[in-house]
C-alpha cells in the first residue's frame, strides 16, 4: 500500500507479535521468513484471482469485498484495504460502506492489495486500462519495478534504485510520482522507516541480506505529485489515548486486538460496531485524540492519469527476488 515520502508508521510489533518462547533465534528469525514467504504467495494468488473482477459496471465495494473475502479464503489476513483508485487517484481509495461507485468504461484502475501471516506482509498492486490508451504507462511502471530489482543486492544504495525508476518512468515520456515511495517491511509495520523514492534523492541506506521492500513505482501524466483529498476511509492505529466516549474505548480495544499497528478500513469496523453514527463519532473523537493515522485518498492533478506497479522483494546474499512474483 502507497505511502507519501513525509508519512511513517509509528508503532514496532513489540508486544504484539507471537510468543515464541522455546524457539532460538535463528529459529524465530527462520519462522518470520516463512511466515513472510506465506503471506506473499497468498498474496500474488488473491492478486491473480482479482484480475477477472476488474470490468465496466462491477462495484467497486463487491471488487474490495471480493478480494479480501479472496485474503481470508487463502488462510490468511488483510495486511490492509483493498485500495481500487481510478485515474488520478494514485492511492488509499477503499469503497466506503455502502458505496454505490462503478468502473467506467474508460477507467484507469490501480488495484493495491496484501496479505498477512502474523504481522509478516506482502504487499502487491497492478493496473487494468480500461480505455485501451494507456498501454505505455502501465509497461513503464512495470519495467520501472524490473529495472530496480535488477540491481538490488546487498551494499546497493537505495537512490541507484530510485534513479533506475525514475530513469525508466521518464524515458518513456511519463513523470515518477516524486512524493510517493516504495517502503521497508517488517513485522506489523508494513512502512518501517526506510523508503525507496520514486525520483532520486540522497539516500546514504545500503540494502541487507534479508531486508524485505515493496517497490511500488508510479507513472503519472500530470504534475507528478499527490495532495490529499478530502475522502478518508482508511485509518491506522499509532498509540493509545484516553477518551471519553465508552464506544470510543470500545473501538480503540477492537482495533489493538483485530489490526494492531496495520491499516484498516472503516466498513471493517462496521461488522462490529452497527450504529454508524456512534461509530463515526467515535473514530473522530481517536482521530482528535491522535490515537489514528488517517490515510486520505491521495490524489494527482485533475484529469490526469496514474498507473501504479509493485512487487514484495526479498534482499538475498548477491540478488533480490520478488516474493509476490
């Protein structure tokens, strides 16, 4: 899931991530990769299956539904919401509940989905022309994604992947999206610190052995820059807070023992919580409590069009390989 360059996620998995008492350290360090390794196949399974949903005059609330329904069928958790943003929209768009949208015939649809296996992600995206015009876009994030992963190893900085990304979005005619990023993964936090640019900035961070990245490079024929909007349905939780509101402490309860530090949607929390009016007073009283992180939908210059492209990638002993492939 995007991210903006100035955005991070507060909160570590400490405290939160299964007990593994009588395991070593190898051992535990073995059962995260395999915990990461399983949510991202699961991952680029729901991803494969997903593609069929992407049409003219499909919901958008039955496509985010059907793939997180994809998620849990796999035997595995949604890292975070569905994102489905057309045209402009770059990032952070998830049907609200009760959203009555539908794919245009036109539409230009970034679909951004992940799985997870005790906190361990994987995080995906791709984008589906409808109109059938913008075919060089969506090449050029996708070889943009290539031409970074192609150089990533162990000892590379990350602006030699951002400049291959940058490189490769200009060159075929189109802008890097300059404050959106690919980002380090760890457990419970799918945005742990360390971002990978879409246009090259001085970033002095050598890949490791055994770093786990999205590369999420995006394309856009705008200003090739995202602002927020005003539509905000995904939040996350970055610390505790007192409140008044005994619904308020009900949420804030729900949201630590269901997600923890990983985004989450606002119609999740309805299955739970059935007073719309009580729940979205109690969001708002943590978002001013500054328990939540909003998510806005991140947007382009109007009219224009954005294509999104990303891969989970492991950083091995000479090599990187995609997890998500």
């Amino acid at each position: 899931m995007a991210i903006d360059i100035d955005t991070q996620d507060a909160a570590s998995d400490e405290g939160h991530a299964h007990s593994h008492e009588n395991m070593s350290p190898e051992e535990e360090y073995a059962h995260m990769m395999d915990s990461f390794k399983k949510a991202c196949s699961a991952t680029a399974q729901v991803r494969e299956e997903s593609k069929s949903l992407i049409m003219p005059g499909e919901s958008l609330l039955d496509i985010a539904e059907s793939i997180e329904k994809f998620i849990s069928d796999a035997g595995v958790k949604a890292a975070f919401p569905a994102n489905i943003s057309i045209n402009n929209a770059a990032a952070h768009f998830t049907p609200e509940i009760g959203c009555e949208l539908l794919l245009g015939e036109k539409d230009v649809v970034k679909v951004d989905l992940g799985a997870q296996l005790e906190g361990c992600c994987g995080d995906t995206a791709y984008t589906v022309d409808l109109s059938g015009e913008w075919g060089k876009m969506l090449e050029c994030t996708q070889a943009a994604v290539e031409a970074a992963v192609s150089i990533a190893k162990p000892g590379v900085k990350i602006e030699a992947l951002s400049e291959a990304i940058e490189n490769t979005i200009k060159a075929a005619g189109f802008k890097p999206i300059e404050n959106l990023c690919g980002h380090k993964i760890e457990p419970y936090a799918l945005h742990a610190g360390i971002d990978i640019p879409n246009i090259k900035t001085s970033n002095p961070y050598e890949l490791q052995e055994g770093d786990i990245f999205a590369i999420e490079p995006f394309a856009s024929n705008g200003s090739g820059h995202v602002k927020d909007g005003t539509q905000v349905e995904i939040f996350s939780l970055v610390s505790g807070a007192r409140v008044r509101m005994r619904q308020s402490r009900q949420l804030i309860s729900h949201i630590a023992n269901e997600y923890f530090t990983l985004p989450f949607a606002e119609r999740w929390l309805s299955r739970n919580f059935k007073s719309r009016l009580l729940l979205s007073s109690g969001l708002k009283e943590l978002l001013n409590a500054g328990a939540l992180r909003p998510y806005p939908v991140l947007l382009d210059s109007p009219g224009s069009i954005v294509a999104q492209h990303e891969h989970t990638m492991l950083i091995e002993h000479d090599s990187a390989v995609l997890l998500t492939k």
